[in-house]
C-alpha cells in the first residue's frame, strides 16, 4: 500500500469512528489500524525529507564548486 492509498484508508477509519455506531471491539480494532497507518505514513514522509535535504544540500554543493 502506497503513502496515498494509505491516507485515504485513515480518512475512511475516521469518517467510519466518526458517524457510525460501531461495537467498542471494533472500534478499537479501527484505531490500532489507523495508527499503524499513522506510524507508517510518518516514517515515508520522514524518509521523503531526508531524501529531499540530501539532494537540496548536494545540489547546493555543486553550485558552490562550479
């Protein structure tokens, strides 16, 4: 599952904790899910900015030698 298709599943999760009146069971079966999303979902974006700094900072360098 991608970082999108997780996103859209946690919007899912909350408008369904939101709206329905589920069973206490389920209900925290939904909110470990979505944190388990949550958790995944920062660690992509966590990587994506490193990624992002690396390649910021290593064209920054090239700049300076050129």
């Amino acid at each position: 599952m991608n970082f999108s298709e997780k996103m859209t599943e946690l919007e899912k999760i909350l408008k369904k904790l939101e709206s329905e009146n589920i069973p206490l069971e389920e209900s925290l079966s939904d909110f470990e899910h979505g944190v388990k999303l949550i958790k995944e979902c920062r660690t992509f974006l966590e990587d994506a900015k490193q990624k992002v700094t690396i390649l910021t900072d290593s064209g920054e360098q090239q700049r300076k030698k050129a």
